[in-house]
C-alpha cells in the first residue's frame, strides 16, 4: 500500500485564488486514471475507498470542500470551483483519465460540476451575488461513478421536512393529523395519509423559500446594512418512508443511517437546521441549480450507476431518476445488500472498488 500524501489546494475563480482547502491522495502504480470523492460538507478524506480503489489501479484523490462541516453557510456555484481545482491538480499530476465519484452528496455536486465543466453558464447565486468563474477555473472530468447517489439537496429535504409544523418560529407549533410520529397513523400508513403529508411538506418548503428571499430583499435594501442572516429551520428529519419500508420498498431496515428518525427530527443535529438565507437559496430551495439528474442529463461523459439496494437514505425512486435522466449513456449495477456508507461492510467496498476501476479502464 502506497502512502497518503496530504494536499493542499487553492481554488482560482475568475483569476483569484480562493480559500485553501484539503485532500487526501494516495496513488495506484500508474498514471493512467485518478479519481475525485467529494461531499459538500462531510470530511471524505477517511473515506471508504481510499483503501481498495487505489490498490485496484485507480489513483483516488478525496476532497474537503471549503464548507467541510459547516453546511450553514453553503454556496453550490462556489463549492464548484474547489472541485475544479482537485481536477486541474491531477492533470497537473500527468494523469489523462479522471472519473468523479458522487457518493451520497457527492452525486448532485459532481453532476452540477461536470455540467458547468462542460458548458459554463452560471455568473452569480440564486441570491444574485456574482459568481466569476472561467471556464479555465473548471477543467471537465472524463466520467462518472454514482453509487449511494442523493438525487440533491433541494430535492430530498421537502421530502424529509416535517410536515406537522404550523409555525417556523415556533417549533412545538404541530398539527397533530400530519404528525408521522403518532403510532395511530402506522406505520403502514395509508395512501390518503401519504398524500396530505407530502402535500404538507412541499407547502412549508415553498413557504420558507418565499420567506427567505423576501427577507433577503429587506435586509439588503437598507444601506450599507446586512448581506446576508442566519436562521433556523426545525424538525427535518421526517420522511414516512423512514418509517414505513412498505413506500419506496427496497432491502432496508427502518430508520435511517444516522440513528432513530424521530430522536434526530426532534433534536437540532441534522440537515438543514441551521443556515442562512443565501445558502438556503444555494442548497435547499426550489431555486437551486444542483438538481443531480438534470445536471447530468446535460452532460456528455459516461456514467457508473451503482444501486446499493439496502440503503435507507437513498431509494429507488432516487435511483430511478438518476437512471431516467442518463439512458444508455450509463452502466448499471446492483449491490444487494449495501448500506448507504458501507459501514461495516468491507467485501461492499472491494466490490465497489472494483466495479468502479474495471468500469473506468473500459470506457
């Protein structure tokens, strides 16, 4: 096994630098082919395949973006150029194949980069900051590996919301006939309970969304006032189907990778929690552009899709898009068996390893 060198890289964006940041590398014999894991807040640089990729042929680069643990202050069209700078280190480097490997959060991030990297369209937030990137700061990947593949952020929180939740400034504020958590309701719960529950959940998300950019557009119409304010969205962890294995069926046991779903949605320790208005605009709402599929369906490079089939956070219905949105452009696997991070699960991770360079010295 070779060692893990440490990198530090710096972002360049419209041909300034940006703020440093880390990544762990370690290199196969060859040259030939490197990969880049990445997440837009979780520390990759422990991940999984550091292991086994690189001891398969494929040099493995695992990349902590400038917002590693602090999802609150998340802005996608930055997050982008640190991507970018992982990619132009490995051509750098003399390696002629790099494959993004978009693992969880990594899947919508990568499919976001790799569609700029193609065709560069982006000069500023959803909250109408500039964003000066060239098409020199985001040199373009060869492939993409999917595996545990978030379809976005934007996509599954309005699924994850609580829908019991009557008012945002009151998080005990609950209308007990939406409450997922009331065994009267199930789990299994009923088709008529699901439908009054989701239509619940994408009502609040819209009305957070229009809250925080018309907050925004008061905040920064007073002179030389505040760009930008910090807020708190309760209870976001309370998807029926955490539940309920009957909805979305797949091999999973109930609950969810980080713990007991209710505990988690009743305490402040998961997504979206605490944040500000331009990064819920960047990350969570319905103006942000790290849609996963439609990002990648605008992108002409081949694609590894990896199902793992007993993964509580991402769903069929998550791969279906991916699926959907890719055609015969991908290739497909199936894991059976395989949690969301393979805890546990080393033959997974060699598996994966595998699957992933044999796929990438093909294509």
């Amino acid at each position: 096994m070779t060692a893990t060198e440490l990198i530090e890289l710096r972002a360049q964006a419209g041909g300034r630098g940006g703020p440093p940041v880390h990544a762990a590398l370690r290199r196969a014999k060859n040259r030939d082919i490197a990969a880049i894991v990445v997440h837009p807040t979780s520390d990759f640089m422990g991940h999984y395949l550091m292991g086994p990729l690189p001891d398969c042929g494929v040099t493995l680069l695992a990349l902590n973006t400038r917002y590693v643990g602090n999802d609150s202050q998340l802005i996608f069209e930055f997050l982008i150029a640190d991507v970018g700078a992982a990619v132009r280190f490995l051509r750098d480097e003399g390696y002629g194949k790099i494959v993004l490997l978009g693992n969880s959060g990594g899947a919508s991030t990568v499919a976001f980069y790799q569609e700029q990297a193609e065709t560069l369209t982006i000069t500023d937030t959803p909250a109408g900051d500039p964003v000066r990137l060239s098409p020199e700061d985001l040199p373009p990947a060869d492939g993409i590996a999917l595996f545990g593949a978030h379809s976005g952020r934007a996509i599954i929180l309005p699924k994850w919301l609580d829908a019991a939740v009557t008012d945002e400034r009151d998080p005990d504020s609950r209308d007990p006939a939406l409450d997922i958590f009331n065994p009267d309701y199930g789990p299994p719960f009923s088709p008529d309970f699901i439908g009054k529950v989701r239509k619940a959940q994408y009502a609040r998300w819209h009305r957070i969304t229009a809250w925080a950019k018309d907050r925004l557009a008061e905040i920064r119409a007073v002179p030389d006032g505040a760009r930008d304010e910090a807020f708190l969205v309760h209870h976001t962890v309370a998807d029926p189907r955490f539940l309920d294995v009957s909805l979305d069926p797949n091999d999973r046991a109930p609950g969810m990778v980080w713990g007991d779903p209710r505990k988690l949605n009743f305490s402040p320790k998961d997504v979206a929690c605490f944040t500000t208005l331009t990064s819920w605009l960047s990350q969570w709402s319905t103006e942000s552009r790290a849609h996963g599929p439609d990002c990648i369906a605008r992108t002409s490079v081949p694609v590894l899709n990896v199902e793992f089939t007993a993964d509580t956070n991402v769903l069929p219905s998550d791969t279906a898009m991916w699926t959907e949105a890719l055609g015969e452009r991908q290739e497909l696997h199936s894991l059976k068996g395989a949690t969301h991070f393979l805890i546990g699960q080393p033959d997974f991770q060699r598996e994966l390893a595998g699957l992933i360079a044999g796929w990438s010295q093909r294509n």
